[in-house]
C-alpha cells in the first residue's frame, strides 16, 4: 500500500502523532511525502520517501503520482486559517485525487476512516 502524507506547517506535529498512532497500519505501508512533513516523519523513527517541499512542487510530484495510480490514498493535514503561496498546487493535488478516484483526507477524522478501511481489506 502506498500512501501519500503531506502537512502544512501548523500541523505538522499533528501528522507525526497520527502516524505514530497508527504504526500497526504503516507497517504494511510505505509512505511518501512532501520534503519538509518528511524529516519531521523521520524524526520521529518512521520510514519515508521524501519529494520535494511543498512550496517548491512537493504537491505536483504527489499529484503526478496519483495521476499515474502510484499511490492508494493521500493524507493532507491542511491549515485552512493560514495562507499558503503554493495553494494553486494544492487546489490541483484535490482535483487529481477527485479525476482518479485516489482517497484524499485533509484532517484526522478522514484519515482514521481511511486507514480502518484499509485494515480492513487484509
């Protein structure tokens, strides 16, 4: 399974803690993330393959992914009361994900939904 995580800045701890909250999952995963949500993950002891920040096409590159069905689900944990100069990228990344039916959460509600679902599906 692969699975697409990204963070804005103000949730980037938030992310981290999910993730580690559901290390049972993430071993039968691999991750992919925007540079900077990256080595926050891999601070905290768990594996990822690092694109580029967001800012600088880290979305774009995940967006491609799941234009080319790489990736089963995204995990974006959105700041929605902050600006953000890359959010025509963002905008995109949720349009891919809706044209190929990729599963894309943007707080941790949607994200747990996801991950039972996939425990589900052993």
């Amino acid at each position: 399974m692969q699975i697409a995580i990204i963070a804005h800045d103000g949730k980037k701890a938030e992310m981290v803690q999910f993730l580690l909250d559901h290390k049972s999952l993430l071993k039968k995963a691999n991750l992919t993330s925007t540079g900077t949500t990256g080595q926050h993950v891999e601070k905290a002891g768990l594996q990822v393959n690092r694109l580029l920040s967001g800012p600088m096409g880290g979305d774009a590159q995940i967006a491609a992914l799941a234009a080319e069905k790489k990736i089963d689900a995204v995990v974006f944990f959105r700041d929605p009361l902050d600006k953000h100069p890359h959010e025509p990228d963002v905008q995109m990344l949720m349009r891919i994900c809706d044209v190929h039916n990729i599963p894309i959460a943007t707080n941790p509600a949607t994200a747990s939904l996801i991950f039972t679902a996939f425990e589900g599906m052993d």
